[in-house]
C-alpha cells in the first residue's frame, strides 16, 4: 500500500513535467506534422482544410517541385558546399584548437577569448568589403568562393568547441609519442584527433546544418542557376509558385528532409557532444 501511494505521489508530482513537455512536442512537431500534410495536397484543399490531414494524397507534387525547383542541380551543390565546408572548419578549426591547448603557445588566451568574440559579431558585417574582394578574385558565383567563406566565419566555433575537448587530455599521450619520434602533426592526426573524435563530430554536425540553411551569403555570391543552393532554390520557388501551396510545401519538404534525417540520425552524439564539450571547459 505504501509503495503504490508513493508511487501515485510521485505521478501527480511528475505531471506538470508531462504537460508541458507534451506542449514542446506539439509546439516543435506540430508545424512539421502541417507542412507534411499540406504537401500531398492540392490548392483546394488547402483552402478548404489548411491544418487537418488530406482526403487524396497527391504524390505528384513531390515531382513537379523537384523538376520545377532544379533540386536536382542545387541539392548536390549544397551537398558539396556542406562537404568542402565540414572539412575545411574541422581541419582548421581542429589544427588551431591543437595548437592553443597543447602548444603552450604566448597569448594563448587571448586569441581564445578573440576567437569566442569573432562567433558573436553579425555577419553582415563582412558583406559588402568581402563582395568586392570575392569579385576582384573571381569568386562569385563559384562553389569554392562561398566554401572559403564559410570556413571562415565557423572556425573560430570549432576552434572554441574543440579546445575545451584537447584542454582534459593528459599530456602524458603526447609527451610519450613525441619521445617516440613522432611529428606535431602526427600527434595531431593519430592521438589526439582520434581521442576528441566528439568534438570533431559536433563541430561537424553544427557546421553542416549551419552551411545548408544559409542563405544571405549564399544568394548574394551565387547568381547563376547552375551553382544556386537549394535555399535559393526554394526562395525562387516561393516567389514563382506562391499561389501554389501544395507544391510550395513539397518544396519545403523536399529541402529539410535531408536536414531532419541527418539530425535523428545523429541527435545522440551530437547531444553528447555539447554535454561533453561544455562539461570540459
């Protein structure tokens, strides 16, 4: 009897956690759960029923969106954006987060704290100066011009992330391999990259997920429709068939998609990845 009250107590204790947390589900999943349905509907029916599920599932619209939205074209250019820039920060970001844990290297902390400063400022203001440069150099419209770009603005976040993951390796591994005969760049890649593999893998998802939903970068350095994202994809879409909601939701749809899959795929390590990193700093 006793334990059967205490566990009725505990229920009622725990309900308000239950309602509110079922709250967030609704909140988080419930316009997901919309756009999913109006994207098997028509334009009628969407009038007619903009929040409910559909009475005819049209699956053509998933088709007309990828022809008349190019994806085909702009989901593998942001396939390589996000690919080039993954590894550029973790390469980057990773060599400089090396060299202010393990180096001992004078002003150290200051360069972190710069690095943790340079996350904060707004990116437009880069805009405009770096246009010109880009177009001296030759680099609008090019996949590469925006990759470098990229890299840029997010390795001092990965330099930051992965520092804290370096900071809690003892230095015993290093000073044994170094009285080995091997390199700092051997030490680099063979002990210390496998060990903070966490932080490299956060830092990557982080940076990806950033990369594919950009969009003020990437439609003013691209213009040219063989090297247009798919953000600018859906943006042009949007404008062109904004009437159309079925097919502008199966656009969306079809732009997220990827986003979502990588996410549930990975939400446990990325998750721990974060706890991990900010329990070390």
């Amino acid at each position: 009897m006793k334990l059967s009250r205490h566990r009725s107590r505990r229920t009622s204790s725990l309900a308000p956690n239950y309602v509110i947390l079922s709250l967030l589900v609704i909140f988080s999943l419930g316009p997901l759960l919309i756009l999913g349905f109006n994207s098997v509907k028509g334009t009628a029916e969407i009038a007619r029923n903009p929040l409910g599920p559909p009475r005819e599932f049209r699956w053509q619209n998933f088709l007309a969106a990828w022809e008349a939205g190019a994806y085909n074209v702009t989901l593998r250019n942001s396939l390589v954006i996000v690919a080039g820039t993954v590894v550029g920060v973790c390469f980057v970001g990773g060599m400089a987060a090396y060299a202010l844990a393990k180096l001992n290297l004078p002003g150290a902390d200051a360069l972190t704290m710069y690095f943790l400063v340079g996350t904060s400022l707004p990116m437009q203001l880069f805009l405009v100066p770096l246009y010109f440069l880009w177009a001296r150099l030759g680099l609008v419209d090019n996949l590469l011009g925006l990759v470098i770009i990229y890299v840029a603005l997010f390795s001092p976040f990965a330099a930051f992330l992965l520092r804290s993951y370096m900071i809690a390796i003892p230095s015993d591994f290093e000073d044994a391999a170094r009285v080995d005969g091997a390199s700092e760049w051997q030490v680099f890649s063979r002990i210390i990259a496998p060990i903070t593999w966490p932080g490299f893998l956060t830092a990557g998802l982080v940076t990806g997920l950033w990369a594919w939903n950009e969009f003020l970068f990437a439609v003013t350095f691209l213009h040219k429709p063989e090297v247009m994202t798919v953000t600018i994809s859906y943006y042009n879409f949007a404008g062109r068939y904004g009437r159309d909601w079925g097919l502008t939701s199966a656009a969306a749809v079809i732009m997220i998609l990827p986003v979502v899959a990588l996410f549930l795929s990975l939400q446990r390590q990325f998750i721990e990845g974060l706890t991990e990193g900010g329990l070390k700093t």
